[in-house]
C-alpha cells in the first residue's frame, strides 16, 4: 500500500510538472485569440412592397380612361441594369412596355434650428419614361401610365404589371428571368359598385410564374445563424434561408457606427458561399443554379446553409491590424439584386447582429 501510494504521488507530481512546462501543448490551455459569437436576428426589412391602383372605364361610354398607378418602395439603385414596366394580358403571354410619369421621393433625416432630427422630402417628376435605375432605403417611387400614354390599342389589354430588370434601357420585351415584382388585376380588391370603377392589388416580390398564379414565387425573408469574431477573422454562418429570387444573392456587410451606434458607414463583406469545408462554392447563382446539391435540395426554395469567412487583411475598408472591427457596431446578411451598384449596401436586410462591446471598443 504505502509502495502504491509513493508511485501515486510520484505520477501526480509528474503530471503536474509536465502541466506546467512551457513546452508543452496541453489541451486546458487557451490556444489564440477568443471567440465572441452573436445571434443573427431575422429582420426582412425594406423588401419591395407596393401597389397598383387599376382604374378603368365601366362599359363604352365611360369617360374615365384606363389609368395605372404603381406605388413601390424597397428598390436598389441599380449600376448595369434597368427597371422596366410592362403592361400585359392575364396569360402572361402578351406585355407592352409602358411610358409614363415617374414621381420619386427620398426622405432624408435633418437637424431643425433646434437640433433635433427631423424628416425632410425631396420629390422629384420626371415625365414620357419607360425605365429607370433609382431605388435606395429611403425612395418611394410612383409610376403612373394611361393606355394613350403607353401606346396601347383599345383591344390590349390591362390585367398583369411586370417591373422586370433588363440590360437594354430601350427593351420591347420583358425579360424572360428577371421579372421580380408583379401585380395582377384580377386579384385586386372588388369594384366599387357607383363611382370610378377601379381595383387596388398588391405587388408582390419574388418570380412570376405566367398565367396560372400557382407558379409564382413569393419571396418570405427566413433565417436563422450566429456571427464569430475572432481576432481578425469573421464568420458568418446561416441556415434556412429562401432561395433568392432570380437575379439577386446573399451577402454581407459590417456596419461602422459612431459612439451612440449610429450608421455612418457600410464595408462589403462579400456574396455567400457554401459552409465549411466546400467554401470554394459561390452561391451567387443559387438563384438559378444548384450550387451544392447538399444545401440546395432539388425541388425546395430554400439555402439549408451558407458560410462568410473574412481575413481582415483581404478586406479594405476595416480598422487597424490590432483591432480590424473596432468602431463597427452591426453585420448585415442582405439579399442583393445583381445589377444593382457593387458593394454599396442594398435595401433589404434579412438579417443582423450587433456585435458585443468588447469587439466594438477594440477592448482586449
């Protein structure tokens, strides 16, 4: 017994002095810098939304003309592309590009004589045009159009408004792709029994899908994920994401704030790509493509994962070597339209994190 306890003894005190040497990897130690890890939270804010107002004569000898007004917000600027509408039956087999007034309106936040934020208006009426490039977070557009304007016969007829995306400013046909936000008239609210005959129907976003409404696609903004920072690496892991509608990605961008966190810069993180270990795969074409049959399962709208990871190093526009994400307060998982302005941060956010104080002030 006491020959067993003195072997004891001698293993422990080896252990420990093996524990304590500075030359040796022992798993309890702390390897690197630390990890600091924040929920994602679902937002899907600024998605396109709107409206069209159909207004129409009630039979031959109703003056009133046919009028179409388009009410939308959650458009990008776009940089290499144009949108255009266009003014169709209800098969979805005949459109008309469309020539109308275009009426935008940006509201800015200002400080009055008191110093206090306020919001200011700035319209702007653009008259005889047939596609244009504005959007932004904060831009409400309107296009208004009649049958005379848009050169339609009296036999056309009104009942499907397309805003496609095309690469010719002067397209006669819709694309056959990019068509990401519809209306159509038969699923408007009921006619008014006297007065102006009209119908009033959502626009929706997402893929139009032809005659039978059954085949479009609504996009619903879902997700879910965390975000790492560690020393000067970022990672971005998501999971049950809609499959982007055709001709837009998921990216990311971090948010730089001032001390009170408010926004006063963006920095592109880059386009989503498929989790580790196949982060070699870009997603930017998972809206028309399977990418990665593992994550993109065949007949499902839906990204199961998708991966960010950034070098400090390989990104312009972050903080010093020693602290790369100090000063910046959020990160953004965004759905981006691929013609919009590179790496300028887009209207939609579908998801966000603000990143913990001690990774904001650059603590150690």
């Amino acid at each position: 017994m006491k020959l067993f306890s003195k072997c004891a003894a001698a293993g422990a005190f080896a252990l420990a002095t093996a524990a304590c040497n500075p030359d040796r990897a022992v798993s309890t130690d702390s390897v690197g810098d630390p990890a600091y890890g924040v929920q994602l939270i679902l937002t899907g804010s600024n998605v396109p939304k709107g409206s069209v107002r159909f207004t129409f004569p009630r039979n031959a000898a109703d003056p009133v003309q046919d009028t179409v007004r388009i009410t939308v917000t959650g458009l990008d600027t776009l940089e290499n592309g144009f949108y255009t509408v266009f003014l169709g039956d209800s098969s979805g087999s005949a459109f008309k590009r469309a020539t109308g007034t275009l009426i935008v309106t940006r509201t800015d936040t200002v400080l009055n004589a008191l110093g206090d934020p306020v919001p200011r208006a700035r319209t702007d009426t653009t008259q005889n045009v047939s596609s244009f490039q504005l959007g932004g977070p904060r831009t409400s557009i309107q296009f208004v159009t009649t049958r005379a304007q848009s050169g339609l016969l009296p036999s056309d007829p009104i009942e499907t408004v397309l805003i496609t995306i095309e690469d010719n400013a002067q397209a006669t046909t819709p694309s056959a792709s990019r068509r990401p936000i519809f209306a159509r008239r038969r699923q408007g609210t009921a006619v008014p029994a006297t007065g102006v005959a009209f119908r009033t129907s959502q626009l929706r976003f997402g893929n139009y899908g032809g005659a039978d409404p059954a085949n479009d696609f609504v996009y619903i903004p879902t997700g879910r994920g965390r975000a790492y920072v560690r020393g000067s690496i970022l990672i971005i892991n998501d999971s049950s994401l809609t499959r982007p509608p055709l001709g837009y990605y998921y990216a990311a961008f971090a948010v730089k704030g001032d001390s009170a966190r408010v926004p006063i810069d963006t920095v592109y993180l880059g386009e989503f790509t498929a989790p580790f270990p196949r982060r070699n795969l870009s997603l930017f074409n998972a809206d028309s493509l399977i990418i990665d049959p593992l994550v993109q399962p065949e007949g499902q709208r839906a990204v199961l994962a998708a991966s960010i990871r950034i070098d400090a190093d390989t990104v312009s526009g972050l903080g010093p070597a020693a602290n790369p994400f100090q000063g910046f307060t959020e990160v953004f998982v965004t759905l981006e339209s691929k013609n919009k302005v590179p790496d300028r941060l887009g209207p939609v956010i579908v998801l966000r994190a603000a990143l913990p104080d001690i990774v904001r002030l650059g603590r150690p």
